[in-house]
C-alpha cells in the first residue's frame, strides 16, 4: 500500500505562475496600445508635413482639402500660415 502526501507548495508554484502570465500579458498590451498610438502621431505629423510641401509646390486643391481635415482649420490662409511654420 503506497501512502502520499500533498504539499501546498504545487498551488503556489501554480497561483504564482497565472499571476506572472496575467501580469506578462497586461504588460504586453500596454507596451502594444503606446506603440500604437506613438506611429499613430508620428504618421499624422508625416501627413501634415506632406501636404504642405505639396501645397508650397503644387498648390493643389487637394492637399488643401487633406491638409484641412487633418489640421482642422478651414481658411485657406489659416492654412498658408500653418505650412509656412511647419516647412521652415
């Protein structure tokens, strides 16, 4: 007849190892959702600086259109304004 003991140092081994993957993982998705919207940013600035060198060089309507959407200003001038500060 073979006689076995239990130990609780099994439960805790496994509680700690779900509270580390849960943590991990929280950790993770945090680190994803910064980098997300940091590319977010740094692909509208790229936007905006974009059109206002399409609208230094080009002047097209649509650069203006894009460029008011973007920055959300509606004057033509507002937006003249805002690219010369931005190209500089």
């Amino acid at each position: 007849m073979k006689f076995e003991l239990k130990t609780e140092n099994e439960n805790y081994s496994n509680s700690f190892s779900y509270l580390f993957k849960i943590v991990f993982s929280l950790a993770l998705t945090i680190i994803f959702c910064d980098i997300a919207l940091k590319l977010g940013v740094i692909s509208k600035n790229y936007q905006i600086k974009h059109n206002c060198i399409l609208v230094n060089v080009e002047k097209s309507p649509s650069a203006f259109k894009k460029l008011s959407k973007i920055s959300n200003l509606k004057s033509k001038q507002k937006i003249w304004e805002f690219c010369r500060e931005i190209v500089k």
